[in-house]
C-alpha cells in the first residue's frame, strides 16, 4: 500500500540554521498520526514540505505517490487554528466557496445540527460552532489526508468527544490523519505518535510505547506547601498535582531526604505523556 | 491541613448574575478561591470563564450577586489590561510593574530574577518584550501579576497556544504562588490541567455543571461507565463517547442498579475527571432532550467545594 503522505531522510536549513533534521515519516491511510513538539522543534516547517509549500535541503517528499503540487493538494482537507473561515460569510457560503475553489462541484452539507446557523454570519457563531463549521468544510471533498492543527482547542469536553469522533469516521473511511498539538488530551486520541525536538524525531510509537516504564516520584503531603518549599531549596524540579507534587527525575531517596521530618508519602508512580515529552525534549537540548 | 494552605481567607463570588446586552453570561454562578491553593474554572469558549475571571479581578460588575476580593493592589490580573510594554525590556517591564505595586527596588529585582530564572525566561531578560515568543509572552505576564506576592492571583488562561516547556514553567510560577499563600484562580479549556488542581468548576453557557475536588467531581458522577470496544447502536450511542481509541458508554442507572455493576464486571470502569465532566455534559443534553428521569440528574450536584 502506498503511504499518503511520507518523506524520507528529509532535512531543511534557512541559511546556517538547520530547522528539521533527517526526519522520515509515513501516513498511511486509516491512521490517526500526532505530530508533537515544543515551539521550535521543526513541526512547521514539516508539515509545510509535507504540503509541498517549501522545498527541502535534502531528501524526498511525496504526497499521495508524487512529488507534492497543486494537482495533490486537492485531495487534502486542512483545518488551520485560525479555522480559516471567511467572518463576513455564512456557513453556508464558506461552504460553496472552498467547493468552488476545489472544483468538486458538489457543495458539501453543513451537519444537522448547524443548521439554525446557516443564515448567521461566521463571525458571529460561537467559536466552537466555527471550528465544526471548519470540520465540515475540510470533510466536504472526502480528502484522503486530513491536516489538523490542535483541532480541538478552545472546545468543552463533550465537544471535544464529538470533534473527535468525526475525525475518526475520516480515518475509518480510509483517510490518513495528521495531527499537530501542544495537549497531551489530543496526542491520547491518535493511534501513533511522533515527537519532534531540535529538529529531529526523537520518539516514534504509541501514546504507552513512548512513555513505556517511565516513572515519576509523587509526594503527599500533609502541607504541600512546605513540601513544595522544601524540595525546591533542594534543587529539585517540582510540578503541583491536586494536593500532591509530582518530581520527575528524581530518586524516591532523594526525595526523602529532601523533605527532611515533613509528615509525607513518598512513591513512584508511572510517568504521564506530558513528563515523558519533556523529558525527551531536554535530553535532546541538552546533546 | 497546615501552613499556607489552611485557607483562613477564602475569596469567591456567589449566585453571580451578569449580562452582556441581551446576552446572559452568566446565571447563578459560585466560585469559592480558598488562600493557598489553586480553583480551576474550566469550560469551552463562550461558557462563561472570562466574565466570571474579570468578576474576581474586579474589571466586571456583576448584575447581581456578590464577589469577595482582595483590594485592587493585592490582587493579580492576567491578562492585565495594561500588562506589558512591547517596547520595554523584559526586565524594564518587571522594574517598573515592582516600582508601580511600591516594592523595594531590590526586592523586586530579586524576586524577578528568582521568577525569570525558575520559569526559563532569564536568557530573555534584556529582549524587548514584543520580540518574544508567545509562550515567553505568557510567562512574563504572569510574573508581572504575582511580583508583589498578591493574595489573589486571576489567570485567565495562561496555557492556552503555550508549548509544553513553556507551560511547565507557567505551572511552576502557579505553584509557587499558592505556596506562598496566594488564592489563585485559573481558566482553562483543558481537563488534565484542572487535575492538578485542588478545586474545579466546570461551567457550561454561564451556568455550573459540576464543582468540587477532582475526586469529588468523579465520585459524584451518576450512573455507571463502561469502556466497550464499538460504537453502541440505537439510543445509547447518543450516550457513549469515542475516548484513546475506544469507546465509552454511560448508563444512568438508578442507586440500586448501580451496586450491582461493580468495576471489572461487563466492562465498568473507575471514572476519571474528564470521564466525570463528559457525563455531566451528558446528563444535561439527554435531560434537555426527554424527561430523564431521576436517576439522570442524581449526584449531579453533590460537587460541593464551589
């Protein structure tokens, strides 16, 4: 099967800075991929040779079997952050216009429970209709590669579900998904997940490969605060969770001892997607 | 509970009412923002969290109802309206938000540094501030709001756009703001933040739908949980919910129905605060939709804390 989206060893530099670094990756339809990065970490410049919008340094870049053009990028539907909606248009309009603009003649239908909204203009639509409204309109040409940037920010958690559960029909319908997002609560609904630091793929798998036996030292304690207080003079990274801390990094020992006679429980715990991510984005500044 | 998280001062609203024109931001809302510790107000845009925010900053009045607060000075707003100078310096900024709560030139230099430093920002402090990056944007606000040690800090959403470095230094700066005493209220449209808060309250069209710890929130969810591997057919797929992968389906047995569904038995699962908020949302659409029942709407309001 050929993959949808895929590039190989590919590396690109502005200049003397290199901004991605030997990556390679595959969308294959039906999957659900999470591109994950701090700020910086090359996702952008990526996905935009993904698109074929920049060319690489090096390597290859193929969209749907053949180098990226605008002939491929009608079979794509992307969902910026910026939603990409015309605010001075209804949905219904937006919907005729990308029609238009992907030739596909059929206008896609706004989902049944928008349709109160049909007559508003975008701009004044709550953003979380906005967003389904920018869902509906990616979907409406059945593009093979869905591109979503944190296509889920700003939604309640009910919405969120549903959001989601679009984006799944896609995938089950044969669509390679790709996911770019800073929150570990959307990274937990793609099937793999890439994580990108300094330029490079640092980290390829599942949500529970990547973090696999990865641990963290949690403490309960009877004053947090003085907890808190205490491993910090330490030196230790410390992170609040409830009424406990969380110190990635550390020995229960060290710990301990760092809480001197502070009346606290002490023990490991699995690490979470966001511990793992952060240490894998430190590891590689600090190499 | 001992030191700063005693709470021997609580601030909050209560029953707030407020309208923007004909539109009703919020109806009947409570928030109660313990010294010492950190309230989540949670929802997804448009549910209310900024005007509740700028009630407790006192940047709103309310219709009706009352809010408990610091005076102005011992308060911390983000975003501030007049926050930071883009054409300042980072540490300009800092001087001059400390010379404007009357610190001591030194200790607010030294609790700047201190801030800049535990939250990453110390490379940056003689960039201009409209040079920085988004989430050093963010973080220097939030500096700029608890530089005076204020005993309300109102940080309205602070995360939201950040990268995960970025935001792990803006939990740290929170943090250490209850540690030191301080009562902070915190907005956020995501639910594995407000976990790692002591209290929550989730809002939804200006209204509470669930409030109190995240144990309480998911002790109180009514019905039982089941992961199931496909999407249910018929009148329970409006109550299931497509969650890492699986599924998820919620049935709003009634008390007794409940005992006899233990966890590990035909897929029942310990719900967590995003399952919790999920099925409140829930309970409140199928409520909305049909008569629902008792069982639907039991323990919905058992929250508590806010």
């Amino acid at each position: 099967m050929t993959s949808l989206a895929g590039c190989a060893e590919v590396t690109k530099q502005f200049g003397d800075f290199t901004a991605v670094r030997d990556v390679s990756l595959l969308v294959q339809p039906g999957e659900i991929v999470g591109l994950l990065g701090a700020n910086g970490a090359g996702k952008t410049t990526l996905i935009r040779m993904l698109l074929g919008l920049i060319g690489t340094s090096r390597g290859r870049v193929e969209l749907f079997g053949e180098p990226p053009s605008r002939q491929t990028r009608s079979r794509l539907g992307y969902v910026p952050q910026g939603l990409g909606l015309y605010d001075d248009m209804t949905p219904a309009e937006n919907m005729q216009f990308s029609a238009a603009i992907f030739g596909t003649g059929a206008v896609g239908a706004l989902p049944e429970a928008l349709g109160r909204y049909a007559a508003d203009l975008v701009g004044s639509l709550p953003l979380g209709v906005q967003r389904r409204v920018a869902f509906a309109q990616a979907l409406a040409h059945r593009p093979d590669l869905l591109i979503l940037d944190e296509p889920t920010s700003g939604v309640d958690p009910l919405g969120r579900a549903r959001l989601w559960e679009t984006i799944a029909e896609a995938a089950d319908g044969g669509a390679g998904v790709l996911v770019t997002t800073h929150y570990m609560e959307e990274a937990q609904e793609c099937g793999r997940l890439v994580i990108m630091a300094d330029g490079r793929v640092v980290a390829e798998g599942t949500s529970a490969q990547i973090v696999g036996s990865g641990h963290v030292v949690r403490v309960d304690a009877e004053s947090w605060s003085k907890a808190f207080g205490a491993l910090e003079r330490a030196g230790l990274q410390v992170a609040l969770a409830g009424r406990g801390l969380r110190v990635p990094g550390a020995d229960p020992g060290a710990v301990r001892a760092a809480l001197g006679d502070l009346p606290a429980t002490v023990r490991q715990v699995p690490a979470t997607l966001e511990e793992r991510f952060f240490e894998l984005t430190a590891q590689s500044e600090a190499a | 509970m001992t030191g700063a998280e005693s709470g021997q001062v609580t601030w909050g609203a209560t029953e707030l009412f407020v309208s923007h024109g004909r539109t009703v931001a919020l109806r009947g809302v409570s928030l109660s923002a313990p010294a010492g510790q950190v309230t989540a107000v949670v929802g997804g845009d448009g549910a209310g969290k900024t005007t509740l925010l700028r009630c407790m900053a006192g940047s709103l009045a309310p219709g009706s109802g009352t809010v408990r607060r610091p005076p102005k000075e011992r308060s911390g707003y983000f975003p501030a309206s007049s926050g930071i100078y883009e054409d300042l310096t980072v540490a300009e900024n800092l001087d001059f938000r400390a010379n404007g709560y009357g610190l001591p030139r030194q200790v607010g230099r030294d609790r700047a540094a201190e801030y800049l430093e535990r939250a990453g920002l110390s490379a940056a402090s003689g960039r201009l501030a409209g040079q920085l990056s988004g989430g050093m944007r963010q973080k220097l606000a939030v500096i700029a709001a608890m530089l005076h040690h204020p005993d309300l800090l109102v940080l309205d959403e602070p995360t939201t756009g950040v990268d995960p470095v970025s935001r792990s230094g803006l939990w740290w700066l929170i943090a250490r703001a209850a540690a030191e005493g301080c009562a902070v209220v915190l907005a956020t449209t995501y639910l594995d933040e407000a976990e790692r808060c002591t209290a929550v309250l989730v809002l939804d069209e200006g209204t509470e739908l669930v409030s109190g710890s995240p144990e309480q929130i998911v002790a109180a969810m009514p019905g039982v949980l089941r992961a199931v591997p496909f999407k249910p057919e018929g009148e329970a797929a409006a109550r299931a919910w497509r969650r890492a992968g699986r599924w998820r389906r919620w049935d709003p047995l009634s008390g007794q129905d409940t005992d006899q569904a233990p966890v590990g038995r035909g897929g029942v699962i310990t719900p967590d605060l995003q399952d919790a908020v999920t099925v409140a949302a829930l309970a409140r659409q199928v409520g909305q939709d049909s008569d629902p029942g008792p069982a639907v709407l039991a323990g919905q309001h058992q929250g508590g804390a806010a």
